[in-house]
C-alpha cells in the first residue's frame, strides 16, 4: 500500500501543503515543460519500489517455497525482511531529506532498487533473499516516501489536476506493477515449472532497469527545495491514538493477503490462468481506487473512511478462505483491490481536515512510523499461524481480524476540530 501513508502523500486542495509549510523542506515554484511526462516517469518509479519490488514477492512465492522447502514462516520472513528495510529506509530519508533534494534521493532509490531486484534472482540462499529483500526496502522506501514530494511541484496552481496526479501516481504506479507481474509470472511458473523462479526475479529486475532513465530524467526536471523555518506545532497524540492505532491494525492486516494470496490459491489446486487473472483484476481495481473513494474523503473528517476501508480489506481477506471457489475469489480481488491503497489516503485526509498545516509533514511522518512497524508483524507471524494449523487460509482470517480490529478503534476517532 505501501504500500502508503509515506511522506510522499499531499493533500490534494493545497499544493504547498505539507510540502510547502514542512520544516523539512519547501518546493519552489518552477514547474517543468511536460509534466504529464515528467509524471509517466515518477509513476513508473512507483511500479518499480512498490508494484514489483514489494507485491510481486507474493506471486514468486508459492514456487520459492516449493523448490526450496520452505515452510510458511520461513516464507513469510522475507517480506518481514523488505518491511524491516522499509522502516530503515523511511527514517534514513527523513535524515537525508535535510542535505539533498527529494530528486537526488527518488533517482538514487530508484536504480539501486532495480539492481536490489535482479540480484534477488542470483543466489537461492535464504540469507542472500533475506539481504536482498532487506535492501529492497531500504532502498525503495528512499525513492517512494519522495515521488509524491517531486509530484506536487507539477501543477502547483491547479488544485484538480494535483490531485489528479497524486491518484495516477500512486494508484497507476502501483497497480501497474501488480498488473504486469500478475499477468506473466504465474503463466511462466507454470509453463516452464517452480525451478525458474530466479529467473522470473531477473526479468523484472531487467524491466526495473528499463524505467530508470525516465524516472531519472522525471526527477531533474524539478526544482531543488529550499529551506523552511516553519515550527510545527505539537502533535495531539491523545486526541489522534483512535486513527493510529486503525493505520497500525491495516498494516499488520494488508499485507498478509499480498504476501500468500498465491500460496492459498495454488494449495487450493488454482490454475496458473486463474492466479494470473485474479491479480490483473487485483491491480486494474488499485488503479481505479481513488475515484471510488475521493467522495467519502470529502465528506467526512473523522476516521469513519478509514474504518470503511479496513472493513472491506478484511471482507477481501476472508472471502477466498470463507467461500473458496472462482467467483469469490474475483470478488475478493476487486473488493481488496479497490480499498487497500486508499488506507494511506485516508489518513492523509484525516490530517488535512483536523491539523495546522505546519503539523502535517509531522503527523504523515509519524503515521508513516507505525504502519511501517506495524507492516513488519504481518507476513512472518502469519507464517507462523499458518505453520501451527497447517493451512495459511487461517493467516487470512486472522488477518481479516486484524483489520476489524483497526476498523473498530478508527471509528471512535472523532474529528479534532
């Protein structure tokens, strides 16, 4: 979602906000020539930190897993590991943040998570994955937390087409990635057998390589930041500990459902077809999400979005254990599809509408914090679950649990002002 709630989240109505009034930082006006273009190349920068280097791992899985002998818990630590490197990498670039500009970071992210994503094909030891996927996250999380920072300078005087870009961003970006791997990986797995799943992490590690030079190109089109001398005010943290705790119940819950949805469906005899389609609809439904969310966003500024959200993830992670047949399954798909990458946007909406906006690059950063700490529980304790009952099915459950449980602490969050 994600990845997600990273300091590269903007508020869609002001495009100096909290970019323009972070301590951090402030983006100057400049806008380039093409930014539609400049925009293709940040996005493709998405695909590759989220879409490839952290979802596709969920359909490589159940092949690793198979030629390897892993059981469950082993297979689930390396997403652990990316999730690990992910909070290293988001704190690393708060620091950095400070002594170079978002541009230099997004480009030096984004090639070193392509290289991190071909060397994962190289070595079938568990501890040169669980290296690479520890790399992976730091260095992704470094290009993703500033591709929203570079976005807002496109259209700084046209609200609606900020907003426009921000969703293309991170809804195309991302869902592009989960759509072109769910659409050729479990078809080559299948084709050619588990053992050439190395080779599957170098293809993509080529296509990875393949978007550099745009994204590369995207992120010196833009302006150097300067400085701001704003002080943020104090965070309310006893008044906002409703919409924390829900963020923190979405990122142990999300990515277990993206980590063994594969793992669940080839144990329930699903055919490679069938997988391949179920994550194209999976990532078609990301890309549309926001225009299916952006009217309860405006209307609401308490955490009633992001309790409608974590329920409809866990009603897309129970469905495929609860009624495990074709047209659930789908279901499930569109369903999770269309509200696990607007989590982030709805707690980016809930600080836009409650906080001064010199609290809000603070308040992202701290949501950021939790849901990456959160996120790091999820796949390997659902390993372990899976691994005691002898069916990941009952990672998915407990799982859909989870999100309830956020659901439920986010709806007594109430609206600050």
């Amino acid at each position: 979602m994600g990845a997600f709630c990273e300091m590269s989240v903007v508020p869609s109505e002001k495009l100096d906000a909290p970019f323009a009034r972070n301590p951090r930082y402030l983006l100057m006006t400049a806008a380039p020539a093409r930014p539609w273009l400049v925009l293709t190349g940040l996005a493709m920068g998405v695909t590759v930190t989220n879409g490839f280097a952290r979802f596709s791992y969920g359909l490589m899985l159940p092949a690793m897993k198979s030629e390897m002998g892993w059981n469950y818990a082993q297979a689930g630590w390396l997403n652990t590991a990316n999730a690990l490197g992910y909070i290293v990498g988001a704190v690393l670039t708060m620091v950095l943040i400070r002594y170079t500009s978002p541009g230099r970071l997004f480009g030096f992210g984004l090639i070193t998570t392509a290289v991190a994503i071909l060397a994962t094909g190289l070595n079938a030891e568990l501890w040169w994955q669980t290296l690479w996927r520890i790399l992976a996250g730091i260095f992704g999380a470094m290009s993703f937390s500033t591709a929203g920072a570079l976005t807002a300078g496109l259209f700084r005087d046209d609200p609606r087409r900020n907003a426009l870009a921000i969703a293309i961003l991170f809804g195309t970006g991302g869902g592009l990635g989960i759509v072109l791997c769910g659409a050729g990986l479990p078809l080559m797995l299948d084709r050619f057998g588990p053992q050439v799943w190395p080779i599957g992490w170098i293809i993509i590690g080529i296509i990875s390589l393949s978007f550099v030079p745009l994204g590369l190109w995207s992120a010196r089109q833009l302006p150097a930041p300067a400085l701001s001398q704003t002080k943020a005010a104090p965070l309310p943290l006893r008044r906002i500990w409703p919409e924390m705790t829900g963020y923190a119940g979405f990122g142990m819950g999300y990515i277990v459902y993206l980590t063994f949805l594969s793992a669940w469906m080839t144990d329930q005899a699903a055919s490679a077809g069938f997988i391949a389609a179920v994550w194209v609809v999976l990532g078609l439904c990301i890309c549309v999400s926001p225009i299916v969310w952006r009217p309860v966003f405006a209307r609401h500024a308490s955490g009633l979005p992001l309790a409608l959200i974590l329920c409809c993830i866990a009603a897309g992670s129970a469905l495929p254990v609860v009624l495990p047949n074709g047209p659930a399954l789908l279901i499930s798909a569109v369903v999770f599809g269309l509200s696990v990458f607007m989590a982030p946007g709805a707690v980016t909406n809930f600080t836009r509408q409650n906080l001064p906006p010199e609290s809000w690059g603070a308040a992202i950063g701290l949501f950021t914090v939790v849901f990456a700490v959160a996120q790091t529980v999820g796949p390997y304790g659902a390993g372990l679950v899976g691994d005691l009952f002898g069916n990941i099915g009952v990672s998915l459950l407990a799982a859909a649990g989870l999100l309830l449980i956020g659901a439920a602490a986010a709806l007594l969050q109430r609206p600050l002002k």
